[in-house]
C-alpha cells in the first residue's frame, strides 16, 4: 500500500466511501429481514442498497473523468 502522500484520490472518493456503507448496512438489513422471513421488508432493503450502489457507480464514474 502506498504512503498516504503517494495515493491518488479522485473528485467525490468521501462521498462514495458513504454510498458504500449505506448499502452494506442496507445488505445487513437484507439479510437480517431474510432471517426473519420477510420478504416485503428484504426487497425494499434490497432496492434501497442497489440504488446507494449505483449512486456510488456514478459518483466514481464522474470523479474519474
């Protein structure tokens, strides 16, 4: 791993590291209502985890550029 002076960082990178755990603890979320036998409740985590996922997507595509 690099030093931290020698990393390269990009436009966004906090913000999508915050996207990224919004949708693991969504996925916890997911699994916990799985557990529970929850269908309802595990689909509308799930889609609130994909949509923090694609959040993040765009967000790393346009802080590439």
């Amino acid at each position: 791993m690099k030093p931290k002076k020698g990393r390269r960082s990009f436009r966004g990178a906090t913000d999508l590291a915050g996207h990224a755990s919004r949708a693991s603890n969504y996925l916890k979320e997911v699994r916990a209502a799985c557990e529970a036998g929850d269908k309802s409740a595990a689909q509308r985590a799930l889609r609130q985890a994909i949509a923090e996922l694609e959040t993040a997507r765009a967000g790393l595509q346009v802080g590439m550029e």
